[in-house]
C-alpha cells in the first residue's frame, strides 16, 4: 500500500505544483500572476482581489510539492483541495461533469484524492513517515476536517465574485466600475 499511496502522491502533486508555478512564475506555458489575475477578473473576481487571489491559487496548487514529499500531508491537501472547490464554482461547474465540456470530473478527482489521501495519510514513504508525524496527522477525522474545511473556505472564496453579467451588459458595467472609482477619487480630494 506504501508504493500506491507514494506512486499517487508524486504524480498528483508534483502535477498540481506545475499548475502552481504557471500561476505563480509563468513556468510551464503559464501566463504568471497578472495573467491569471486578468483571468480571475474575467470569472468575476473584483480588480483589487484579482491579484491576491492568483497569488493564493498559485500558492494553494504549489502545496503539491509538498503532497508529494508527503510533508504536512494534510495541510497540503487542504490546500489542493480548496482550490479544486473553487475552480468548479468559477469555471467548471455550468459545463456539467465530464471533462469533455470543461466540466469538473478532472477536479472533483484531484478534490476526492487530496481527502482520500489526508484521511489514510502519505504513507510509510513520506516525510511526514520520517519524522514520525503520520499518526498525528493522517486519520478519518483530518479526511473529513478536509472535506468541510475545502468546502467551506471555497465557498467563501466564491462570495468575493461579483455577479456576471450577460455579455451586452459588459459597457454597463465598465461605466459603473468607472463612476465608483471617480467617487473615491472625489472622496479623497
């Protein structure tokens, strides 16, 4: 069980980390953090949490490097797992289940494997092995504080979207943006 649990750390991981740093630093084809922020405005993300946003999703998928050396296993999970909540409920979730459409079957696994895997823990071969931490933080009660907790905190998240708008409302909206920013602006003045 060591060598499946281990086989299925490094690959889920170590993909996830990549996914990170196309956020994080551009690597791997990614667009950095102003791209994906110009991608989260695009989801409904106001302009001033676009870009912490990119920076946390970055962050939250490079905790992939540590699922794969198993170390703060569930932490890292809970990491990996919120933000596969998330990406359903901005991109996923209106194009159904199957990949094939966009939909979210791709992130309801990676969702299932980091509980799965915070719930068994990282196996003999891990970091957390080494040092001796696995009885402490691997068990039912880490599987379901991360389910709830990657439920909750993505929810939460998904509150800090504004509504869409239908595309022939895009105008509407850029001039409301405009006017709230002149407001401030008189404000200040």
């Amino acid at each position: 069980m060591a060598y499946g649990i281990l086989f299925l750390r490094v690959v889920v991981g170590l993909l996830l980390f990549a996914h990170g740093a196309q956020k994080l630093f551009g690597w791997f084809g990614g667009h950095g953090p102003r791209g994906t922020a110009g991608f989260f405005g695009s989801l409904g993300f106001r302009r001033e949490h676009a870009l912490p946003m990119a920076f946390m999703a970055g962050l939250s998928e490079a905790a992939g490097l540590l699922f794969a050396l198993g170390f703060l296993t569930p932490f890292a999970a809970l990491a990996m797992a919120s933000v596969m909540v998330v990406a359903v409920g901005t991109v996923h979730w209106r194009n159904g289940l199957w990949s094939t459409n966009g939909g979210y079957e791709f992130n309801l696994v990676l969702w299932a494997v980091a509980v799965a895997v915070a719930a068994s823990g990282p196996g003999r071969f891990s970091l957390d092995g080494a040092l001796g931490w696995v009885e402490n933080l691997s068990g039912a009660w880490w599987g379901v504080g991360v389910l709830v907790v990657s439920l909750a905190g993505g929810a939460l998240v998904l509150m800090l979207r504004e509504p869409q708008l239908p595309a022939e409302d895009t105008d509407a909206a850029l001039t409301r943006e405009r006017e709230q920013q002149r407001r401030r602006q008189t404000i200040v003045n």
